[in-house]
C-alpha cells in the first residue's frame, strides 16, 4: 500500500539541496533539511549520516514513535535562521527533553532545563508539574533542576506526602526528598525553640514590671543628698517613689506622673522594645 506524505506550503522543511539535504519522515510527514544541520548538532544523526548506514544511501531517515510536532519544533530550535525560544515554554521542554536526550543534541537538553528551572522559580505551578519535573529531571540527570524540586517538596507537606505515595518516584529520590525534609523540620525546631526562649523573655519582664515586689518603689529619703546612689529599681526598672525627687513641684509634673506609669515602663524597657522593633 502506498504512503502518502502530506507537506504544508509555509514549512521551510519542504525542499532542499538534492546534494546535501535528508529527509526526516515522521507520522507521514517529511521534513527536508540540510545534513550539515543535523550532523554538527546531533552525534547520533552524524553517525547515521556518515557512516555506512542505510539513511546514507537511501537519503531519509525515518522516526517511528516520534510526532511530527515535537521533531518540527526541534528543527526550528537547530535552524540558526529562527530564534531559539521554546514555543510552549516548559510544556515544549518536557516534550523536546527525551528527543535532545536520545539524539545527545546538548545544547537543547540545557535548554529546556532552564526553561523548566524558570517555569518552576516564576510561576506558580500545579504540584503535580512540580512532581513531574522532580522525575524527569531525576531521570535525565538536570541537577539544578532537581535540587530545586527536592527543595520545593521538602518545604510543603502536600508536596511531600505526594511524592511519598507516588509508585513513579524511585526509593532514592524519596529518601533524597525524605533527607532534605528533615533537614527542614531540624530548622524550623531551631526557630521555634528560639521564639520560644524570646517569649518566656517577655512573659517574664512584664510579670516583673506589672507585679509588685518588696524592693519595688521604696522610700529613699537619703537620695535627696546622696545622688550618686541608685535611682532606679533593680527588679523592674522603674525610677523611685515620691522621696526619689526633691521637690513638691517636680513630684506633681507631668514627668513624674509619666514615670510612675506601667505603660511608660514598658514602652522604654530595652528588652521588651527590641522584641517589638523586631517584628515590625
């Protein structure tokens, strides 16, 4: 039964050179192309080109189990006539990433890891494309690509329980993303062991500065003639009762009533003012 190839008028793949060119036939459609192309981007096209294989002699090379779409997007990626911007972003990453693997075309392979690296630190991507990318950059070795989703998963609970049910993910790369999730949960202990400490701290200045105590406010009529002494409590930080100050008229100022106030107190204590300077 004959086979007949459809060709679209608008394709640069639809002539070529006789002398240089080759044809690519995938699901019924031909593109033409230069074998200089295929052969300084691709090892494995330059060894089927100029070696003694059949795709030398008869002039075409044919693709099964590829689709047309995915091998026309990469030969718009290879033509130095065209930009070289994925045309779906990281959707034609993940679809050109086993293409530029099994044809070693590195410079495509790198493309579309950062494509999927930007896609992921940009956008706010469902978890299963988070998941995805986890095993195909586990599969096709895109480090940088898989440290970052072993990051991401570790971060989110859902993320983790995820790749923790998944029957895709390998044991190694659920004890990677186990690893790093401990590594998380140690951090945040260490933060909330630290809050903790800072806010037995406060509960404990402000139970000294609103509860009364003994040595709180006392007398000191000798402070009148020996100011070198100590004028302030050394329990709460508060200054001295009415025989702290000299005279009558200080005593009913504005000042001294202000002193004399809780809240004065807490708004200038040092320790208290750092907390809350802190979480502004």
């Amino acid at each position: 039964m004959e086979t007949n190839f459809t060709e679209n008028p608008e394709s640069p793949y639809d002539s070529y050179d006789t002398t240089s060119g080759i044809e690519l036939v995938v699901e019924n459609e031909r593109f033409r192309v230069c074998r200089c192309l295929l052969v300084y981007a691709s090892p494995v096209f330059k060894s089927m080109l100029t070696l003694e294989f059949k795709e030398k002699q008869e002039g075409e090379v044919h693709l099964p189990g590829k689709r047309s779409k995915d091998i026309k997007e990469l030969l718009d990626y290879l033509n130095p006539g065209l930009d070289d911007t994925l045309a779906d972003g990281a959707d034609s990453a993940i679809r050109l990433l086993p293409l530029a693997e099994e044809y070693q075309i590195n410079k495509l392979r790198d493309k579309c890891a950062s494509t999927i690296l930007q896609e992921l630190q940009t956008n706010d991507k469902p978890q299963e494309f988070v998941v995805k990318c986890l095993k195909m950059s586990n599969q096709y070795c895109l480090l940088e690509v898989l440290q970052y989703c072993v990051e991401k998963c570790a971060m989110s609970k859902s993320l983790w329980k995820m790749v923790r049910d998944s029957e895709d993910v390998p044991t190694e790369l659920k004890a990677k993303v186990y690893e790093e999730r401990l590594y998380v949960l140690e951090a945040e202990r260490e933060e909330l062991v630290t809050a903790k400490h800072c806010m037995m701290g406060i509960k404990r200045r402000l139970n000294e500065i609103v509860t009364p105590h003994d040595q709180h406010c006392r007398c000191r009529t000798e402070l009148k003639v020996r100011s070198p002494l100590q004028r302030t409590c050394n329990f709460c930080a508060r200054t001295w009762c009415t025989d702290n100050v000299s005279t009558d008229s200080y005593r009913s100022s504005y000042w001294f009533l202000c002193n004399h106030r809780i809240g004065y107190n807490v708004a200038n204590d040092a320790v208290l003012r750092n907390f809350l300077e802190s979480k502004d």
